[in-house]
C-alpha cells in the first residue's frame, strides 16, 4: 500500500496532498468544520460518561477559563464604548 500511495503516511504528505487534491488548507478545513459542531460536542464531553475522566475535567476547566477571560476583554474593550 506504501507503494501505491507514498503521500498518505505523515500529516505532512497528507496535508500536502489535500491541497493539492481540492485547493483547500486541510488543517483551516478540519478546525473550521470541528468549530460548527462545537456546540454539540461541549454538552457531550460534559456529561457524566466523561465527569470521572481527570484529563477530560482539566481540559474544560482550561476551555471554561479560557473564554471568561475572552468575554471579560471583549466587555472591557474601548471598541464597545458606544
């Protein structure tokens, strides 16, 4: 299978190969498409099935964190003095 398709086995060739295939950033493509669906996978990672996993905790604590710091700027910002 390497044979036939060298460029699909590192994240470089594959990235490369998609771009070339459909003009398009993959990386830009991937997080821009995962961004719409953000509001359906926050609830899910909250949910009880995810609650006892440490790492998972941490990582919305951090995003939590994270966007109260965003919304306390975006309030306070002298664009928003209207």
């Amino acid at each position: 299978m390497k044979v036939r398709w060298p460029a699909l086995f590192t994240e470089r060739q594959i990235s490369k190969e998609f771009t070339r295939l459909v003009s398009k950033d993959l990386s830009k493509s991937f997080f821009e498409g995962l961004d719409g669906h953000l509001s359906k996978l926050i609830p899910l990672f909250r949910s009880k099935h995810y609650e006892d996993i440490p790492e998972m905790t941490s990582i919305l604590e951090s995003l939590d964190k994270d966007v109260s710091q965003f919304i306390l700027k975006q309030s306070f910002s002298p664009q928003n003095d209207n």
